[in-house]
C-alpha cells in the first residue's frame, strides 16, 4: 500500500465528499477487452475453456480468487500461487506493449479533483505491478496519494477490504468517500464499506449495474451527474 500524508476529513467546499476512491480497470483505464482476451488464453492454454459469462465475471475480482474457482480443486495453495504469478506476468507482458486509453474524461475529473483538494487512491484487484504499469502508461501516476491492490488485501471484493484501507490511507472515514466503480462486486464493495458509489457503465449493462443500486450512474466521466460533475 502507497500512503500519503493525513489529509483530514474536510470536505470540499465543490464537492460533497471528502475523498475520491476508484477502481482501476474500466474506470481508469480501458483493459477490460485485454483483461479478457489474456484470461482466455491462459485458460485454454492449461485446458480449460472459461465461458463469456465466466469471463465477465472476473471484472473486479482478484486473480487469486478466479483461479481457485477455475483450477483450484486438487491443487495447494502454492500452486494456485503459482498460477496468480503467470497470470499476472503474461498480463504485465501483453501491458507493457499493447495499445491502452484512459476512461474517457477520466483525467479532466482528476484534474479538477486536484485543483478542488478532494485527495484520490486507486483501490484495485489488480497486482502491484500491474496497477503501477496501467497508470503509468496513461502518466496517472501521481495524481493518486494512495494505491491499494491484491497484494495489501486478504478479502478480495465484494469484502470493503479495498476500500476501508484506501480511505484510511487518505485519514478519511469510508461515509465520506466517493468510490468510482464499473462492476458488480466493486460496487458491493462500495456499499459495505459505507462508501457512496458512483458507476461506470464502462464493463457491465446499465440494468445490471443499476441493480446494485449505485448513488450514482454514468456512460463515463463526460456524462456526470449532479452533484458528482459540480
């Protein structure tokens, strides 16, 4: 976890909320279509053909969990380990050279969360490693104080873990953050950690999404709703 200095829990005089928190994948950065095309590969090259469902349904969930659901019967837990390592460094390989975008409008809120005060961490199912290529690859980097990944959880989500850790390490309550998220378990996440929820319709259908009754809801960062586009 990559913690910045206390920043209080004052809420800023734009925004009704003291902190921002976002997923990564499909909110920061468009890989979810990349995301799906290495899981699909690396399954079929070990024997196993994951469906579209299977393969949506790893969107918010750490690489850890999916392959104890995929491979897990039979094998310890430091093979599945094993098997997390491979994952993440075909994906950090594929990463490092495939063409990648930011989620439309997603610099512009940052910016203008920077230039209000409002402090920002990323909170993500993602390896350290591979948080850190996608955000450097878009030069996002240091617009977030905080980064909170797989490798600094035990629950992945829907467990608040993520996010309970990326709002203490801005020193602010869960209740005022704002989580930016594109998937159902991120939101589910969002909700347990007492967190008001903005979704991205970035990954999953808007009926679905508005199914986890999300405060908010938005195609990207360029259609925000009121209060969250002040």
């Amino acid at each position: 976890m990559h913690d910045s200095a206390t920043t209080g829990t004052q809420k800023s005089h734009i925004y009704p909320f003291a902190a921002v928190l976002f997923d990564l994948d499909g909110v920061i950065i468009d890989t979810m279509e990349l995301h799906y095309r290495v899981w699909d590969e690396f399954a079929r090259a070990r024997g196993y053909v994951p469906s579209e469902a299977e393969l949506l349904a790893t969107n918010g969930r750490r690489a850890e969990d999916v392959l104890q659901a995929w491979f897990g019967e039979g094998r310890t837990k430091a093979e599945v380990a094993a098997l997390v390592h491979e994952r993440e460094t075909l994906f950090n390989r594929t990463l490092e050279t495939a063409p990648v975008s930011a989620v439309p409008g997603v610099r512009e809120f940052l910016e203008a969360l920077r230039r209000a005060g409002v402090p920002r961490a990323v909170g993500t199912s993602a390896m350290p490693m591979n948080a850190e290529l996608a955000l450097s690859r878009l030069g996002l980097l240091e617009m977030f104080e905080a980064r909170v990944t797989a490798a600094d959880v035990v629950q992945g989500k829907p467990h608040p873990e993520v996010y309970l850790k990326a709002a203490s390490a801005l020193g602010v309550p869960p209740t005022e953050c704002l989580v930016v998220e594109d998937a159902v378990l991120g939101v589910r996440a969002a909700r347990a950690a007492g967190a008001r929820c903005l979704a991205l319709t970035t990954s999953f259908p808007r009926d679905v999404l508005l199914r986890e009754e999300p405060q908010w809801l938005a195609e990207d960062f360029r259609t925000l709703p009121s209060p969250v586009a002040l």
